[in-house]
C-alpha cells in the first residue's frame, strides 16, 4: 500500500491504470470465447473496486483548496509522526506507538492492538483533505511513557465515548493495560 | 637554620593546639554522656491518625507514567505533610463518605500484574487507621482517565456508585451497610453519575439530556429522561461539572463557558444558560462553530470546583480557541453563582489542570502543576499558603470533607 500522503505518483497510476484495465477488457472481450471472457471480466471485476480504495489525488477536481478546520489542523506538519503536530494527532491522547517501537499504525512488540477504537477526523495539510483515523491502541503493557501528546479536536466528553480519547481503548486484547497509541487512517471524511 | 627554628617551633604549636582540642572534646562529651539516659528498646507500631479537619483532603494520584500504579493520598493542607496513602490501581477512582466515616476506591488490577484474570474491586477504608473495612468485587466498572463522575455517593452515605460501560452502559449500586453491590442500572446511552438525595442520580447521555434514576425503598430504579438541554458537537458540558450533592444541584459547564444550573430529581430541570465570560465583562466565547476565536475559556482536568457555603465557583481559565478544553488553566477565575458576577480573577504562578476547594470557612483552594506539586492558597483571596513539593506525579482530583 503506497503512502496516503505521497499522493502525485498514485493519482497518475490510478488514472493510468483506469485506462489500461478498459482498454484490457475491450480488447480481450473482441478476442475472447464468451466463457473464457465472463471470466476474466469476473477476475477484473473482483480487482477493479480494489482500484478506487487506492489514495486518489484529483487535484484539477478540487478548485478552490479548502482552509484548515482546526486550530491544530492549521499548525500541523506532514512530515515527522513522532512529533505531537504531526496531522493524524488532532485528537490523540496518550503515548505515540512511533516513539514507543511501533510505527504509525503498528504496535510496538510486545502489545497487541485493540480492534475497537475512536475515531477522529484530521486535516491532512499536504493534501488538505480530512481523514477518518482510529486511534487504536496498543495494549498489554505498562504505558511507554515516550512522547506523550494530548490532540483534542472534536474530543467530546465520555457520554459520547466514539469521540472521546479518555477511555481506554484496549477492549479484546487481553490486559487493558494501555501502552501507546496509534493513528490509521481508515478513509476520507468527505 | 633560621627556618629550621621556624618550622619546629610550628610543629610544637600544632601539637599544643592538637592536644588542646582532645582534652576540649572529651570535657564536653564526658559529662554529657553521663547526664544524657540511654535510649529505650522500642516496639513497632502504626500510627492512627486523629480525627482531621476541614482541611484534610484526599488526592488522587493517577500516576500517568506507570498508571497501574495509582494511590490515593491523605494530606494535611494546614501542615504540609503527607499523611498516608492507599493504593488506587489502574485508572481508579474514589469519593469520600459526605460525614466522613470512611473513603471508598474502585480499581483494576490483573493477577499476573499485566496479564491474567481481570479483577474489579472496591475497597472502603477506615479514613483514621487507612485499613480496609470492606473489600469486595466489582461486576466491571468503566477504565477510563479517571473522571470524578465515573463514581459517585449518595448524600447519606449509603449508596457507592460505580460506572460501568462494558459491554453496555450502567451503574453499579454498591450498599454501604451490607457492603455488598445490590444492583445493576442500565443508563442506555448515558454515562456518569451525579447524585441526588439518597437514592437517586442522573447521567449525561449522548444526545445532550439526562437520564434520570431513581430507586425505591427496594432499591428497584425507575429511569426518567429530560429533553436535551445542550448540542454535545458544538459546545457539550464538561464532565467535571461541579455539584452538591447534598441537594442534587449541579452547575454543568460547557467547553465555551456556559452555565447550565441543574436540579437534579426524578424530574431534573435546568435552568436558562449564562455565560461566565459575560460575567467577567467579556463577550460570550464561541462554540465548535467559531473554532478559531482566540479568548479566556475554562479547561482542564478537574477544572472546576464550588464553596457550597457562599455558592462560589472557581474556574481554571486560560486563553485559546475551541478544542482547547483540556489546556491548562493560568488563571483561576471566582464567580458567584447566585448573582452570576466575576469575583476576582487570580493569575497563577504555574498552570493547573486541577482545582479543588475546602468547604470551611477558612477554605483554601488546592492546585497542581506539571511537577506534581500541589499548591494551597487561602480561600478568601487567593494569595499562596504553601506549596507541598512534589506530592506525586499527575494529581487529578481532591475530595474535601463535607463536599
């Protein structure tokens, strides 16, 4: 999976492939039994919505670029994930996974992730659209107590629990015992 | 040869003046040793704590470093001095009994430390020897940061409260006399507990109401909800939304500054809001609408508390935009909740994320800051008492006698 936020290349693949996979099928419909055609149109068919999940970056689309949402989003950096400004930590709240020998979407060994979470919604400032992140935890051990960072775009109080970043996400992994934190995007806000 | 006499006649000196000082040594140790008794045997013991004043308060330290590791401390604010503390694992949560006969705490532990079978407890303590005079275990209760709401006590002392989210919503009703819990109540969709009269409580739920539970002589609850009285996506109340419990009122405050006054029942009614930056003279903030509108606006942990005996409210202030509502507060504000006035504004020396209030009528207000330290200043004018250096690592909420 290419990084979301290297996105010029990707979009121009995507745009790439759209016409070759067409061109494929056209070609091969005029060349192929019937049988053998339905398929292979089977086979496209399967991979071809996997295509629109791949990162889209339809820069001519987006006329005017939007503004910033937040106060955090307006200050936020898309280049290092183990500082607090980095955009997916709008609303985080806890030990970064990136500083605790995980990554931004990996659990550091050791834990085990959660596979519940809370959702908040950043502002990628590089491509300036807002993602879905879960902020799902990593759990089992004692928290790593690294670079700690407290993001609270959008954190409502508990009596909203899908937006709070108090509670401790560790349902399912075993021990709650709340490590670090990660930040995945799970897809666009728009 | 001139500086041969010199130097020998200098060692004579320095042998005098050695001389000297052991016959002074031993003329002031040798009758001192005869006069001064030889020091008992003595026999271990424990110390029992007198019975405390308006200013012994309970601190919990959730210790966020190593959170499987909380405590709850005991302090003198009048001296300074710590005088003991329990143990409050993981995420914990306490209250005090309002007569203060005993202090109860609610945690999490796992037999194998970080692994094994999950246990739940509460353990109610002896507030003078800090022994466990019950010690039972929960159904579950919520892990959440510690949210004083997350548990709560009915103004007689019987019913404990214990919020539970997993796998729904509830409260879990713990008797104080049979010491055993006696019900669960399912709060759908709600959460927290603020208690009223005896035997009844109210929960914020996610639409922006309140759930409202009352319970019979049976202890069998009987569930009312209000109508939504505030948008949670555009300016929701804080859950640290200080209360008396004693008369079920509570002043929920909302990330913006707005003062919803309730009085909680089986038929809870809130009043119309005010905003406590228009008290200050200031304009009301804005809500999640006007997020980048930069002016004071209450945040924190604990970020408010309230002196029952002449309705003041102290609020952490610090200046931001919205989403700012957990930042640190740089200044307490004091406003009068009956004629919704400023009273004074009281610059800190350091950010707190926490205050707290004694309920006498020489109270002093409690603060924290990054160090761990908890700070005292007199109530009646916010100048500094003292400060207790380094009392634990993350002091989240106090519980005062009487509150």
């Amino acid at each position: 999976m290419p990084d979301p936020e290297d996105r010029g290349a990707v979009g121009a693949m995507r745009n790439g492939l759209d016409t070759v996979a067409e061109r494929l099928a056209r070609y091969l419909a005029g060349r192929s039994s019937r049988r053998s055609a339905l398929a292979r149109l089977g086979g496209w068919a399967a991979a071809v919505p996997a295509f629109p999940l791949l990162p889209v970056w339809r820069r001519d689309a987006r006329a005017a670029a939007p503004a910033a949402p937040s106060p955090f989003a307006a200050k936020a950096q898309a280049k290092d994930d183990t500082k607090c400004d980095y955009w997916r930590y709008c609303a985080i709240d806890g030990n970064l996974c990136t500083t605790c020998g995980g990554g931004v979407h990996s659990c550091p060994p050791g834990t085990h992730p959660s596979p519940t979470s809370w959702i908040g919604t950043c502002f990628n400032p590089q491509d300036r659209r807002s993602y879905l992140i879960a902020y799902r935890d990593c759990c089992g051990q004692d928290a790593c107590n690294e670079q700690n960072c407290l993001g609270s775009d959008g954190d409502l109080p508990t009596y909203r629990p899908q937006a709070n970043n108090d509670i401790i996400w560790c349902f399912g992994t075993g021990s709650l015992l709340y490590n670090c934190s990660t930040a995945v995007i799970v897809g666009t806000a728009e | 040869m001139l500086a041969d006499r010199r130097s020998r006649a200098t060692r004579r000196v320095s042998r005098a003046l050695a001389a000297a000082s052991v016959v002074t040594l031993l003329a002031v140790q040798g009758p001192a040793r005869a006069a001064e008794p030889i020091l008992q045997t003595e026999e271990s013991d424990i110390v029992r704590l007198p019975p405390g004043g308006p200013h012994r308060v309970l601190v919990e330290d959730a210790v966020y470093r190593h959170s499987k590791d909380g405590r709850v401390y005991v302090v003198d604010l009048d001296t300074g001095r710590l005088l003991g503390m329990v143990q409050a694992a993981y995420n914990a949560n306490m209250v005090a009994d309002p007569a203060g006969k005993a202090f109860y705490v609610a945690e999490t532990t796992w037999e194998r430390g970080n692994r094994g079978k999950r246990h739940d407890m509460l353990a109610a303590y002896d507030p003078r020897t800090l022994e466990q005079v019950a010690d039972i275990d929960l159904p579950g209760r919520a892990l959440i940061t510690p949210k004083k709401p997350d548990m709560a006590i009915g103004a007689d002392g019987h019913y404990v409260y214990v919020y539970d989210s997993s796998p729904t919503n509830a409260v879990h009703v713990y008797d104080t006399g049979l010491k055993s819990v006696v019900r669960t109540v399912d709060v759908p969709g709600c959460a927290l507990i603020y208690p009223w009269g005896n035997a009844g409580f109210s929960s914020i739920c996610g639409d922006g109401s309140l759930a409202n539970v009352r319970m019979d002589a049976k202890g069998t609850p009987a569930l009312t909800r209000t109508p939504p009285f505030f948008v949670p996506d555009r300016d929701p109340v804080f859950e640290h939304s200080p209360e008396i419990a004693a008369s079920g009122h509570v002043w929920f405050m909302s990330y913006s500054g707005l003062i919803y006054e309730a009085t909680l029942g089986a038929q809870s009614s809130i009043a119309k809001p005010w905003s406590i930056q228009e008290a200050a003279g200031l304009k009301a903030a804005s809500d999640a609408r006007a997020p980048f509108e930069v002016t004071w606006r209450p945040g924190g942990w604990q970020l408010a508390a309230l002196r029952a005996r002449d309705s003041h409210l102290f609020v952490l202030m610090h200046k931001g935009t919205f989403w700012t509502h957990k930042d640190a507060g740089s200044e307490l504000w004091e406003l009068d909740l009956k004629t919704h006035r400023l009273v004074r504004r009281i610059p800190l020396a350091a950010r707190s994320m926490m205050v707290g209030v004694t309920q006498d009528a020489q109270s002093r207000i409690m603060l924290t800051d990054e160090a761990g330290d908890l700070m005292v200043l007199d109530g009646a004018d916010g100048k500094p008492v003292r400060k207790i250096g380094a009392l634990g690592d993350a002091l989240i909420f106090t519980a005062a006698p009487g509150e």
